[in-house]
C-alpha cells in the first residue's frame, strides 16, 4: 500500500479515480501514474495536469514540489523528500 512508502525505491499502487469520467478506473496512459516514490518527485507541471485531469482533483502549490507534496497525500503516500 501506498502508506507504507517512504523511500524513493518503493513501489506506489496506482489508485482508481473517484470522480471525473474516469471514476472506478484505473489510469491506463503510459506512464501517467509514478511507478515509485522517486518517480513521484521527478513529476513536472504538465505530467500533474494530466494527473489532476485524469483524478478530477486539484493538486495546489506555488511550486512543483508542493504540487508533488498535494499529490503523495492524496495518494495516502508517506515520504522523506530526497
């Protein structure tokens, strides 16, 4: 589960949308959601659009990493940014 990442190797389990026109779905787009919690913190502005876009949620910030930060809790994901 994603709760239990806190290092950059572990693997993050993708989680179905529960809003939007993809609700009870699983991104399907190459690459759309990070494999790990290192490839979470390489995510760019355009990379979280399409996952905002693809969640129907917002992930707020005046930086990319805060909008990383929304991002790992929204997926209930724990971290120590590298």
């Amino acid at each position: 589960m994603n709760g239990n990442s806190r290092i950059a190797e572990h693997n993050l389990q993708p989680l179905k949308a529960e809003e939007g026109e993809h609700v009870g779905e699983y991104p399907t787009q190459p690459n759309l959601y990070p494999a790990t919690l290192g490839a979470l913190f390489s995510l760019n502005n355009p990379q979280l659009d399409k996952l905002e876009e693809f969640y129907n949620c917002k992930f707020k910030g005046t930086s990319m990493a805060a909008r990383q930060s929304a991002f790992t809790a929204s997926i209930g994901a724990l971290s120590a940014r590298p």
